[in-house]
C-alpha cells in the first residue's frame, strides 16, 4: 500500500499556496515535509488528510483516487486526522 499525489495544487483567490507537489510514500516509510513558514507543509497534508480541497492534482490510496473522498471515507484506507 502506499499514498501517492500528483501535481497538487492549492490556490486561495489567486495565491499559489502549493504548486504541483508530487510525492510517494510507501507503508512502513516516514516521511517529512521541510520548508520555511508559509511553504505550503501543513495545506500540503490538509489535503492528504482530506480537510482540504486541492485546486487540482490527484491523491491515490494504493490503486483507489480519493481526490474527491470525504475524511470518513479516507479512514476505511487508513488515513485519519484528529
């Protein structure tokens, strides 16, 4: 299993927060996200998680698209935020 994006873009009015961010991390790998305040880090996980909406890009669970799924939907593969 593994969690994969693909060119995630988030945009507030017309302010790139995240551009086309593109990462794999397979089970079992840990993972972190450096960069300066504003870089984009915690909207980058935001939308993993799925508390946010990406502008456009795609985020896989294994072979299934969540892109557009729900958080509770999200929790049946694994994924959770509290």
């Amino acid at each position: 299993m593994f969690i994969q994006t693909k060119d995630l873009v988030k945009t507030y009015k017309s302010r790139n927060v995240v551009d086309k961010v593109s990462v794999r991390v397979e089970e079992g790998e840990i993972v972190g996200l450096l960069g300066p305040n504003g870089a984009g880090k915690t909207t980058t996980f935001y939308m993993i998680v799925g508390v946010e909406k990406p502008s456009s890009g795609s985020i896989c669970i294994g072979d299934v698209d969540v892109t557009h799924m729900p958080m509770y939907k999200r929790s049946a593969y694994g994924i959770g935020y509290l």
